[in-house]
C-alpha cells in the first residue's frame, strides 16, 4: 500500500509540476504585480493538490471503484430477480443524491443569484438520476446504441436552445461538465462497468462499459434548459467574482485554514450518499468479507483526506492565481496573448483532473492495452487546448457559444457513425471528465478575470468555458479512433498482401518436415 500511494504521489506531481511552472512563469513576466499573498497560495495549493491527487487516486482504486463495480452489479442481479421498474427510484436516488453533493456544482449555482442554489442544485441532481436511469434501462434491454441515444438527445439540446434565453446557454452547458466531478465520476463509472459486466460478455460488454459518464452528463444541460424555458423572462444577473487581498504568508495560511472546515463538511456530504447505498446492498446481498471491507474503509478514508486536501488547494490556492492572471494579461495591449497562454494552461491542467487519471487507468484495463493511457492522455490534452483557446476567443470578441458548440457536436456526432463504437462511448465519456474541478477553479476564474478587464458579459462570455473543456474531447478521441481503425486496417491488408505474394517455395509443407 505505501508502495502504490508512493507510486500515485510521483505521478500527481508530474502532473501539477507543469501547470505550476507556467503560472510561476507568468507571474513574474506578464503579470509582475501579483501580490506575493496571492503567489504563495497557489504554491501552498500546488502542494496540497499532489498530495490530494495522490491520496485520492489510490482511494478511488481500492474503494469507490469496488463500490461502484459492485452496486452496479447487484443493480443487474435485482432487475433479473424482480424486474425492471422496481430499480429505477433506486438507480434515480443514486444518480441524485451523489450529485447534490457534488463540490464543483455549488460553485456553479453561486454564480447564478437570480435562481436560488438549491434550485439549480436539484435541477441538475433530477437531470442526472433521469438519464442515469435511461442508461441503465438501455444497457439492460439493448434497446438503443450508444450512438442512437447521443444523437437523438442532443438534437433535442439544440431544438431547445431556440427557446432558452441567452443567459441561461452557457449555464447550462456548464453544468453538464461541472456534474462530473472527483465524486461522481469514478463511482458512475464503475457503476457502469459493473452493469455492462454482470449483463453482458465478450465484446459487447467491453463497448457498453463506457457511455454512462455520457448520457449523465447530458441530463443536466437539457434540465438547466427546460428551467430556462419555464423562467423565460426572469432577469438573471452575476455576482462579480472577489478575491480576497493577501500580501504575507500569515494571511495566506489563515484562507486554507478557514477553507479546510468548509471542505471537510463538503466532502464528508458527497461521499456519505456513496457509503450509505453501498452499505445498504452490503447487508442485504453483497456480503463482502472482513479483509475486503477493511481494504474499503481504509480506500475511503484515503479518498476523503485526498478529495478535501485537493479541494481545498484548487478552490482556495488556485481560483485566485486564475482570476489574476486572466485581469492583468487582459490589460496588457497586445491581449490577443490570452488565446495561446490559454491553449498552453489548457494543455497542460487536464493532466492535473484527477478523474482523468481514473478514466485513463480503466480504459486501458477494459480494452486489454489496446488504448494505452499516454494515447488518452495525449488526445485529451491537445482536445483541452483547442477548447481555451477558443474560449479565449469567445472572451475577446464576445461571440456566442453557439457558434462554437453547434458545429463543434455536429462533427462529434457524425464521427460517431464512423469510429469503432468504444471509441464513441470513451470520447463522450471524457468530456465529462475532462471538465473537473481544475476547470471550475482556474480555468473559468481565469476567463471571467480577463473578461471582466475587457468590460464583456461575464455571464455569456466568460462561462461557457466549462461546456468548451467538454465539447473538444469528444472530437479529439474519436479522432483516435478513426487513427487506431486506419491502422488497423492497414495492417489488416499489409498481411494480407504479404501472403499473396508468398511464392509456392516460401510455403512450408509440414508434411515434409
């Protein structure tokens, strides 16, 4: 165990070594005047978040992964003892419940006053239950493809759109990123590799262990769009971001010491939901033994420490650093400098997401190495990249959203029809993961800091980077798929074309042997 929580703490600094470095870098060259309270802050969050990784990801391996895995699989053996319907409150609590809790949604709701939190908070918990529930329903009848499913709901995304006021646009899309988080992703995931896996064999429970993340994460873009159709009309307004002034090292360590408690409460919140349901089907039907429980205990307690030390750096440590650096290079007269800063940010902080290390790590183990995690990592990063620097351009000349996302899933869509079917399920599945807490907390700090220098909306351009985070892995890792099935192929017809062209005399005869 103190081997692998070795072996995850190397790999969270290599992760976080680089996004520090660029900050580090930016500080003292385009933004020279960074108070040193501010500076010291992120380093002290840089620190808590390679700890935080590190503890989370090896809590995530032993813990919320079974957990997962093994509700999922109880979900299958339920359905096939009684029926259907009697899972389906009980597929929609868990979806629900483990969404509430979710950190990175209640910094979302915060930034939308008009619509009280609680509201926005349940929308998004009902939009996830609902369409968690439609996928285990699909897994389980094999009804629907994957693709079928996508292409159907997003077309109904974009008729809805018509009809949603434009404030409402890029909260919606957002929340369909924010939902995913540290929480809900390992858990879902698992969840539904467990239902794939008790249901199904062979191949076909390979292709249908990924696509949940998906479907969840379009549930909350199509609630947040039907409330806004019901509160057309009502005035939304945003609340300016604020940092708090820090000039010494004193003031710096009393913000993580206020913060801690916060965190510790919120963490607590969003794993409870996890725990309860998974002791639940402990005692009525799992039975798991005592090494193993002990080993789940244990997981969870690492996930716990190392989901609020994380929490704490990025939300504390890092949004002001982002929100800084985005006013003060926004200022500068050449600010065009903001769209490859941010492509350079993007490429580099999606490797510091730490459910992009839980996605990585199974979709190599599901697919037996066949899609190695530096692929992954790869796709993902050059995906973020585009997806800022387009954001970036949204921050600077004010174009809507929709100029970017209707294009941006149509090609995601069509690819769909092209690419091996795992492919599709892991890319939609990404940018969902893709969009973490280190997007909530930099990223979007970051755009509303240059955007609020340049006198834009903030509410139409500036968020809306969540949903851009979102949208390019989906195109990005489908592309690896069209380039794994090229190869394929190729290699396919190269034997193919070397055993025709084998003379009689290349041929052994083993009768002769």
């Amino acid at each position: 165990m103190r081997k692998n929580l070795k072996a995850k703490t190397l790999e969270s600094l290599s992760s976080v070594i680089p996004i520090t470095a660029i900050v580090l870098v930016l500080s003292f060259t385009l933004a020279p005047e960074m108070p040193v309270g501010t500076l010291m802050m992120f380093l002290l969050g840089a620190i808590l978040l390679i700890l935080g990784m590190g503890l989370f990801s090896l809590g995530a391996d032993m813990a919320m992964m079974p957990m997962g895995d093994g509700v999922g699989g109880e979900v299958v053996r339920l359905s096939k003892k009684h029926s259907l319907w009697p899972v389906i409150p009980l597929v929609f609590l868990i979806g629900a419940f483990i969404t509430i809790a979710e950190p990175d949604l209640q910094v979302l709701a915060n930034q939308v006053p008009a619509v009280p939190d609680m509201v926005i908070i349940l929308t998004v918990a009902a939009g996830v239950g609902a369409f968690l529930v439609i996928s285990v329903a699909n897994t389980l009848k094999e009804r629907f493809s994957l693709n079928t499913l996508l292409l159907f709901f997003y077309l109904l995304v974009f008729v809805l759109v018509i009809f949603v006021p434009k404030e409402f646009l890029a909260v919606a899309f957002d929340s369909g990123g924010v939902t995913t988080g540290p929480i809900t992703v390992p858990f879902i995931m698992a969840f539904g590799i467990g239902v794939a896996a008790s249901h199904s064999s062979g191949n076909r429970s390979e292709d249908s262990s990924f696509g949940m993340v998906a479907l969840c994460s379009i549930g909350p873009i199509l609630a947040v769009l039907l409330m806004g159709v019901v509160l057309n009309g009502t005035e939304i307004s945003y609340t300016p971001f604020t940092v708090t002034d820090t000039f010494t090292s004193r003031e710096a360590g009393v913000q993580f010491l206020h913060g801690f408690p916060e965190y510790m409460k919120e963490v607590a919140l969003g794993l409870l939901p996890v725990v309860v349901f998974f002791a639940i089907f402990q005692i009525f039907s799992l039975h798991l033994k005592k090494d193993a429980l002990i080993r789940l205990v244990v997981g969870i307690a690492y996930t716990y420490v190392g989901l609020v030390l994380f929490l704490t750096g990025v939300n504390v440590g890092f949004m002001p650093a982002g929100n800084y650096l985005g006013d003060a290079i926004a200022k500068l007269p050449y600010n065009w400098v903001l769209i490859p800063i941010g492509m350079v940010v993007g490429y580099f902080i999606v490797a510091a997401e730490p459910a992009v290390h839980v996605l990585n790590k199974q979709v190599e183990e599901v697919t037996g190495g066949a899609i190695p995690q530096r692929a992954m990592s790869l796709s993902l990063s050059i995906g973020v990249a585009v997806s800022v620097g387009l954001a970036m351009t949204r921050v600077i000349t004010g174009i809507s959203i929709l100029w970017f996302l209707l294009p941006g899933y149509a090609v995601a869509l069509i690819l769909s029809r092209k690419v091996p079917k795992i492919f599709t399920a892991i890319a939609f599945d990404s940018g969902g993961v893709a969009s973490g807490p280190m997007t909530a907390t930099f990223l979007l700090p970051f755009a509303m800091g240059a955007c609020s220098a340049l006198g834009g909306d903030v509410l139409t351009d500036a968020f809306g980077i969540v949903a851009m985070v979102a949208m390019t892995p989906l195109v990005a890792i489908q592309c690896l798929g069209a380039v794994y099935q090229w190869r394929l192929r190729h290699t396919v017809e190269v034997t193919a074309a070397e055993i025709s062209s084998m003379s009689s005399e290349d041929i052994i005869d083993f009768d002769d042997v």
